[in-house]
C-alpha cells in the first residue's frame, strides 16, 4: 500500500484537502502548524460531573517522547514522532510537507486541578483526565 | 408530470449490474465504513462504475488526471458493488440518498445491502490482539438475522439506530430488500483502521470473499493520519447534526 499510485487512502487524502482545505469549514489551521512544523492532534474534550477528560489521537508516538502540561485552565501537548510523515497541505495547490512532531495547546472547558492530572497512553491514543475545581464554597445560614 | 429524483444513482454506460450485494461507507463513528469501502476497494481492485448525482450535494468536483470525480463514488466487480462517500452527510441528504439506493438496489432484485458503521464504545482503548472490538449485525431480514453468529456478528439486541443506516434498514423492510447494519466499536471522533479491519473480515465471511486485513492494520498508522482531514470535517459534522453518535446499545 506504500506505493503512491494504489494508495486509495493517500488519494481520499488528497481530494480531502484539495476540497476542504479551500472550500469548506476544516481550516488547516486547525491541522497543521506550519510555522513550527508540527502537527496539531485531533482531539476530543468531554465534561463530567468530576472531570474534565481531554483524549489525543497520537500515531507513530511512543509514549517516552511525550510531554503534557497543564494549567487550571489549559492542556498543552507535545510529542516527537518515530518517523517523520509527509502529509499533503495547500488545498487545490497542494504540496507534501515533512511533519516529525506533534504539538497543541487547548483551553479547557472548565478549571480544573492540573496537579491531580492522569494520563493513560496505548495504542497511539493518550487520554488526559483532571479533576474539576469546584466553585464557591458553602455559605451556612445562621 | 414528476420532478427529476432529488438524487441520482448513475452507472457508466455498458455496466451491468445484477443481483448485486452491495457494501455502504459513508464518513461516521472512526471512519469505520469509509476505510473498509476504500480497502476492500483497494485490495479487490474494484472499478469505478458510477457516482451519486443530486442537487443536495455541495457543487464540487475534485479534478485528478483532467477527470472530474464526484464525492461519493460508487466501484464494482461481478455483483459486488461497492459505494464510499467522501463527504459526512447532512440528514436531509442521507434521507434522500437511502430511499434512492434502496429503490436502486430493488430494481437490481439486490441480495442484499450491507451498510457499515462504527459503534462508540468507552472501552475502545483497551482492544488490542487479545481482545478485539465487537461485531454487532441489525437486520430486516429474519433469516439473516439468525445467520449473523454463525458469521462471527453478535445480533444486536437493544438499542435505536439513526439515521442513514435506520433509512435504510426501514426503506429496505418496505421495498423487500434484504439489509444488515454492521457496527464495531470503535473510537468516535478518531479514525480506526483496527476497527474496520474487523468489520472487512466479518464482511469477508459473509459475502465469501478473500481478503486478508493484514496490511490495514500495519498501515493503521498512516492511514489515521492521512485521513485527519476527513475525521476533522465529520467531528463538525457530529457535532452540528447530533449530541450523540447515530447508534446507541
């Protein structure tokens, strides 16, 4: 499948980003920084009641070279590839571009408590959870 | 005098299409039916035969090799007929589209549709060799149902499905076209090769074919990343025409 011509997946890829990338709402920026060179996850954030669980979708990363760091309000990860990719950017005019990192800063829905942050690695797939900082605190009347 | 049909199932000129089973992949829950379109596209060296016309899709083209192509494509060989979009669907389309390839595949005396998806589940993460994702099968046709374990798919017994594949199903029941919905766990928002590799093998067993999964699931890296595009435009997709995915068990 590595050969370019029967790549039916590198094909959907590049009539993906030659529609999209120029006519439809999926902005490469939301995909790609090409200014530092990386890549910017997909990602999925779901509130619970306790938690705020933020899960990145990570290929070719081992966990070793993954880094994670939170604030109340914000989850930043950065992660190096095990080989570099070369991904189509550039909708209708497109070019390859070499990609060997991942990195991407989110806000969070909500504050959280990013010293009680845990993270789960496997398969490429790194699940973030933290605990939600209440608010307020109980006034008793008297 | 009647209006032209909202959609269009158009075959190349010359191509005859009889008794077909056909396979559905439209961008959902993991890409799970697009990647098994495009796979067993790839691997059984289907032809194009035709696309899908309507005045409900965008007004795009994408132009490869100085030929126009549509988004949503369809491929064949013999009577296996296979159609992939490469667009999520909005619900007044997947309607439309659902009712045309039903009515389609009932003017073919079609054996049967088989529509693939993705199932949400929170325990995707733990899958791995010992333990691979579950095969759920939904039919309108009662002996196929009682078939289903037999081809290593577990009936599903309770849940509601939405939806193309819910049009389909119910489109199907009425026009006598015999239907199963495929749906393996998967991830939601990230496309998952692993998971359609399950789904192409049950695929392979019930319509008897070969066709070996290894090399899906050795690309599963790159194919997650080529197919980022995609993924991003059916998460707005999701997100815009539900709160949840289009199944629930």
């Amino acid at each position: 499948m590595s050969d370019e011509e029967t790549d039916v997946f590198g094909e959907i890829e590049r009539r993906i980003e030659s529609v999209f990338g120029e006519v439809f709402s999926h902005d490469k920026e939301d995909l790609f920084d090409l200014v530092s060179g990386s890549l910017k996850p997909l990602d999925r954030i779901e509130v619970t009641p306790g938690e705020v669980i933020v899960t990145f979708d990570l290929p070719y990363v081992e966990k070793k070279d993954i880094s994670l760091v939170a604030t109340e309000e914000t989850l930043s990860v950065d992660a190096k590839m095990t080989k570099p990719v070369m991904l189509r950017v550039g909708g209708s005019m497109q070019k390859r571009v070499e990609f060997a990192k991942y990195s991407k800063k989110i806000s969070l829905p909500t504050k959280v408590d990013p010293r009680a942050g845990k993270a789960r690695f496997r398969g490429g797939i790194l699940i973030v959870s933290f605990p939600v900082v209440g608010e307020g605190s109980t006034v008793v009347v008297g | 005098m009647g209006s032209e049909p909202k959609v269009q199932i158009v075959v190349e000129e010359g191509t005859k299409v009889s008794n077909p089973r056909i396979v559905i992949g439209i961008p959902e829950a993991g890409l799970v039916g697009v990647i098994a379109g495009s796979y067993m596209i790839q691997q059984l060296k289907l032809q194009e035969i035709g696309h899908v016309e309507s005045e409900l899709l965008p007004e795009v083209v994408v132009v490869h090799n100085s030929e126009p192509k549509s988004p949503i494509r369809i491929f064949g060989s013999g009577n296996l007929i296979l159609l992939v979009s490469e667009i999520p669907l909005d619900p007044g389309f997947s309607y439309e589209l659902a009712e045309t390839l039903e009515g389609w595949a009932m003017s073919k005396n079609a054996e049967l549709v088989v529509g693939v998806t993705g199932l949400p589940s929170k325990n995707r993460m733990n899958f791995d060799q010992n333990q691979k994702p579950i095969l759920f099968g939904v039919s309108n046709d009662k002996k196929l149902r009682e078939s289903l374990p037999s081809f290593g798919v577990e009936p599903f017994q309770e849940g509601v499905v939405t939806g193309i594949h819910a049009t389909l199903l119910k489109k199907g029941a009425l026009m006598n076209v015999p239907n199963l919905t495929l749906l393996v766990e998967s991830y939601l928002e990230f496309p998952d090769p692993a998971a359609a590799a399950t789904s192409v093998e049950a695929l392979g067993r019930l319509l008897s074919i070969q066709i070996d999964t290894k090399s899906l699931v050795e690309e599963s890296e790159g194919i997650r990343l080529k197919l980022r595009g995609l993924m991003k435009n059916t998460q707005e997709s999701i997100a815009k025409t539900a709160e949840a995915p289009s199944v629930y068990a």
